[in-house]
C-alpha cells in the first residue's frame, strides 16, 4: 500500500501531465487553424498627377507674362510704357523718376510709434 505523501506526490505529477497534453493540445490547435493572410502593402500616393498639374500652371503663368510684356513697348523718355495700337488706348499716368542724388525732404522727422507722415509731391513744369 501507498504512503500518503506517495500517493500526494503521484496524483501531483499526474496534474502536471494532464496540464502539460492541454498545453500541447493547444499549441497543436493554433498552428493547425489557417494562417492569416498578410496584411496588403500600403500604395504609396500617385504624385504624377500633382507634378503634370504644376507644371501646367507654371507653363500657363510664363505664357501670360511673356504675353503681358510683349503688349507695351519702352519708350525713350525715362520708362514710361507706350501702348501698342489699339482700338481706344487707355490712359496712362506719367510717372517721374527721381535721382538718387535729389533730395526729396531735408531735415529730422520725429514718427511716433505706429504712426505716419505724409508728403504731398507736385509735379512743377
């Protein structure tokens, strides 16, 4: 017949089998189910479209400008602009150049913080 702590110690490694087939069992069961499939790769972002569509702006603006200075001519009489012969020209406000070397106002002018001084310019002929 079994001592007490004989039959204690096989009932315990009788646990520890019966624990270790469930184990087993388990793992068993996980490999067997069927893989999951790898996630799909992320799609990078088609960036030719956004490169077709800047180009065609900048080609555009380069057309426009090129076109707007292609409609007035310098002139010999400081930069003014002459208008291109057109049905009804549009006026043109005569602006003039002042040297570097002129002066336009002598003198200290004290400008408050945040504020302003005006000067009124006349053209004298």
């Amino acid at each position: 017949m079994l001592t007490p702590e004989e039959r204690q110690r096989i009932e315990d490694e009788e646990r520890k089998r019966i624990a270790e087939e469930q184990y087993r069992a388990e793992v068993r069961a996980r490999f067997q189910q069927p893989q999951q499939d790898p996630p799909a790769p992320v799609e990078k972002p088609n960036r030719i479209p956004w490169i077709l569509g800047i180009g065609v702006v900048l080609i555009a603006g380069a057309v426009l400008l090129t076109s707007n200075l292609g409609q007035s001519k310098v002139s010999g009489d400081g930069g003014v602009p002459e208008p291109r012969a057109a049905s009804a020209p549009e006026p043109v406000a005569k602006t003039r150049y002042v040297p570097a070397t002129e002066n336009i106002a002598n003198g200290q002018i004290i400008v408050k913080a945040q504020g302003y001084v005006q000067y009124r310019f006349v053209n004298h002929p």
